[in-house]
C-alpha cells in the first residue's frame, strides 16, 4: 500500500464529505486556541519579519483549514497591537499530501479574502500558498519558516510497519486493523518504532525549516498506555472482523491490511524530542473527550441514535479512502451501518474517550 496515493480524507462536499463531517477537529482546534495564542504571543515578541511565515501541516480540506489561518492571522493583529508596532505580511502555506482536496480550500479563498479585507487594516497583505507532500521529510527552505501548525495530522504515520506482515505474507496483527487488545507485544513494537523514525525524521527537517527561536504547536490523538489503547479504529477493525465471519471479506484480506496510524504516550512524545535534540518543549498537555462529546455539544437534544449516526459518517469521511482502497467501495455501506448500529454500546461499556495530546516546542537558538 502506498500511503501517499490512499491517506486522504473524503473530498467535495457531498453528505460523506470530511468538509462537512469535521466537527470533531473543528472542537479540537477550538480547545487548543489559548496555547497556539500564548505561542504566537510569545513569538511575536521576539522576532520582527517584514513577513511572517507559517505553515499548517496536514491541513485537509474544508472550512478548518482556512479556520486556523484566521484564528492565527488574528492572534498576530492582536499581538502587536499590543507592542504598538504595525503587523507584519504573512504568507502562510497549508500542506497535505497531494491526493488532498486542495480545490475545495481554494474555492474558499476569495470569500475568504474578502472577509480578511474587511476585518483588518493591512488589507492586501495575507498570502496563502499550497505546498503538496509529506511532511515526514523537508518541505521548504532552511530558516525560512517562523511558526509550523499541526492538528490531527501527525497520528497518521508515513508507512505501514513493514514487520507485520512477514516475508511469506502472513499477518502479524490477525483479526485487527491497528493495535488492539488481541494484539501481540511484536506489533506494538514494530508500530512504535516506526512512530519514532517518522517523529524524528518530522522534529528534524522542521528544525531546518524554522528560524532560530521559531515554534511549534502539534495537535495529536495519543493514548494513555499505547500497547492496549481504547481506539476507534480498533472498533472498526471489530466490524470488519464481523464481516470476516459473515464471509463478506476474506480473512486473508484483514489479516494483511493495517493503518499507518499511531497514538503515542506523552512519554514516547518526550523520548524522541529530547533524542533528536532541536527543539525546547515549552508545553505538552492532554485532554480528553467522550467519541460523541463534541456531537452533545453541538445539539444536546441529539438522542441516541442521531450521535451514532452523525459519528459514524465523521469517520467513514476520514478512512472511506484507505479502507475502500483494500476491502473495496462496495463494503463501505455495510461497514459503516454496523458501525453506527454498535458505536454506542461499546462506547457505554467500554468508557471510550479520544485522548489528545498538545505539544508546544521552540527551535533552539
């Protein structure tokens, strides 16, 4: 499997589309707002450019990508309001791999600017640029870079693990999709190596990108105890093992799929950073929420059903792509109507919660 031809999110804004189906993350960028204002504050007092550059990494598609653009455009106006300085340019550049939908954020964009005109006086001086790749390797210039965003992008990691499927093809993690309680210690080990390369490899080529004294804000899922993690893609690898015994998809098929995803601890966070050595942690924090919580409190009258329903096509927005591209687009709908059908009771029963981990960093100077 190629990840970089099969990771991407439901495009265009159809009713599975993740443009619509992005409340999750939009919750998620709402709770981390205070630390990324307290970092570019932070920044903005220390460093003057002529033009400010960020980057958002694994931005997506949808209205969060330009959502973050804007909180940070603000937090820079507010800033040096303050230092009673005029605000710098910025050109900010939004990432994702080149399988994302790009179109859809461009669309955006006049309206977009149009807002941004109306709002602050330095019309005219906000420029917004697309930089198509991976992230796990170098992106842009050297010291070219004042401030790199990350939110919900950095779990997914560059390849599967080449060691869970051996030389004569037959499955490490049988029955399972990612790490899961009937997982063996060998695929936790081969999923947390390969989560500390592709760290290493991501803290590095930005430390070549990044001014000196340039931060950081990564938003990531994480777990408490990462080789027997609660995860919702654990859950669906449950309703594809169903599907296993039903005799709709072939053992053989599930048993040799896994995701290129990982959720570390806070410690394995802060093993590799201090390993690889370029970056000052200022802040890592973790907080939690139930699967639906972020459905409650968009309409708290949602019953039941309705919160399965509405989690269900979130999900199937972001791995409809990854996971049809292996089992195929005619087993989705089953899939995804046992999902809805099972999520809340296992919810209940087991108390899941996504647990998110905020990761605060300045190069070193």
């Amino acid at each position: 499997m190629e990840v970089a031809q099969v990771l991407h999110m439901n495009g265009g804004d159809s009713k599975s589309s993740y443009a619509n189906h992005s409340l999750l993350q939009r919750a998620v960028i709402s709770t981390v707002k205070p630390i990324v204002e307290a970092s570019i504050e932070e920044l903005c007092s220390n460093l003057f450019p002529e033009c400010l550059k960020i980057a958002d990494l694994g931005c997506s598609s949808g209205p969060n990508t330009l959502l973050v653009v804007s909180d940070i455009i603000n937090n820079i106006q507010n800033t040096f309001r303050k230092l009673d300085r005029p605000p710098p340019s910025l050109q900010a550049f939004l990432n994702d791999l080149p399988r994302n939908d790009f179109n859809t954020v461009f669309r955006l964009l006049p309206g977009f600017y149009k807002k941004l005109n109306e709002e602050h006086e330095n019309k005219g001086s906000y420029f917004i640029a697309a930089m198509p790749g991976s992230y796990y390797g170098r992106l842009f210039p050297d010291n070219s870079l004042h401030f790199v965003h990350s939110s919900y992008a950095l779990m997914w990691i560059s390849e599967v693990p080449k060691g869970l499927v051996t030389e004569g093809g037959e499955g490490l993690n049988k029955g399972n999709i990612y790490i899961a309680k009937t997982s063996t210690p060998a695929v936790f080990h081969e999923y947390f190596e390969q989560f500390k390369r592709d760290f290493t490899v991501f803290l590095r080529s930005r430390a070549q990108e990044l001014v000196p004294g340039g931060s950081m804000v990564l938003t990531t899922m994480g777990s408490i105890k990462s080789n027997d993690p609660h995860c919702i893609w654990e859950f669906v690898g449950s309703k594809l093992y169903d599907m296993v015994l039903d005799g709709l998809i072939e053992e053989e098929k599930l048993d040799t799929f896994n995701l290129p995803y990982y959720a570390p601890t806070m410690d394995e966070v802060k093993e590799v950073i201090e390993a690889e050595g370029s970056f000052t942690l200022q802040n890592l924090e973790v907080f939690r929420n139930d699967w639906d919580s972020y459905i409650k409190q968009t309409n708290s009258s949602f019953d039941k059903k309705s919160r399965a329903a509405i989690l269900s096509t979130d999900i199937r927005a972001v791995g409809e792509p990854i996971l049809a591209s292996h089992f195929g687009e005619e087993t989705m709908d089953d899939l995804f109507r046992r999902f809805e059908e099972d999520v809340l009771d296992h919810m209940e029963k087991e108390n899941c919660q996504f647990i998110n981990l905020v990761i605060s960093l300045t190069k070193k100077c």
